[in-house]
C-alpha cells in the first residue's frame, strides 16, 4: 500500500508505526487506503475507539492524536486548532526520537478506551479504496499490506 510514496516516506510510515506498535503491542490496527494511507489503533475491535494514528503524505508522516487536545504537551509538538485532533509531523527518522514523541504516544495510550476483556490477539485489518474489500491479517509485517 505503501508503494506510491517514495523510499525515505515508506520508512518513516513503517518506523512510525513500529514506534506504536513498541508502546501498545496489544493494540488493534486498521488500515484505510484513502486520500492518503491512514493506519489507526485501538484496543478494541472498533476503530471508533482508536487513540493514535498515522497518515502518510508525499513528503512527510503525521503522527496523530485523536484527543491530542487533551494530552500534556510539555515540548510543544502538538500541531493543529481542531476541537480533539493533534498531529506530530515526522518528516525525518530523528524526528520519531524528539523528546516528547514516546511520551505523546504514552500519555494517549493512558486515555484510551479499553474493552473490560481482551478476546484473542491483535488483529490488522486492511480496506483498500480500489476493491471495497476488507482483508484481515495476524502478521503485523509487510505480508499485511502496508510494505513497499
């Protein structure tokens, strides 16, 4: 899915989502092929309930927070005015290890709505803009989709 965006753009979504994936391996994905390539995490089986997400665009990566307007912001890396909605841009592999990055994902991961009980193991789930269909995939690797 990643395939439209350049080398350098490629990495930086995958390290992004590793960084997430480091913080909440526990954590449902899903994947939607859109305008962009937009990879959301919840630890519920809703994407509703996600509480971190990537976008990747031709020259950067958004790391976004979907109740950033909320969360301790100490370093000032929050960007955007919406009523919930904070993004990160990472436009390069040192950006990911800014002071406060890790602890913006940690922070969302302590607000994040969580089911009572956890029935089986994280789940990707890919929709594709082209066919409309839904493929699920238990490899969190690049035999999920979202490599080059």
């Amino acid at each position: 899915m990643l395939s439209q965006y350049r080398g350098p753009i490629q990495d930086l979504a995958l390290a992004t989502r590793e960084r997430i994936l480091e913080e909440a391996p526990e954590a449902n994905e899903f994947v939607y092929e859109v305008y962009t390539i937009a990879d959301h995490f919840a630890f519920s089986a809703r994407p509703s309930d996600a509480f971190v997400f990537t976008t990747t665009h031709a020259n950067w990566v958004n790391l976004g927070f979907n109740f950033g307007a909320y969360l301790p912001d100490p370093h000032g890396l929050l960007r955007g005015d919406g009523k919930l909605i904070r993004h990160v841009r990472i436009a390069r592999a040192p950006d990911l290890d800014a002071p406060g990055v890790r602890e913006l994902i940690r922070a969302a991961i302590a607000q994040a709505e969580r089911p009572e009980r956890v029935v089986g193991e994280p789940r990707t789930t890919v929709h594709r803009a082209q066919s409309g269909k839904t493929r699920k995939a238990r490899d969190r690797g690049r035999s999920a989709g979202l490599g080059a």
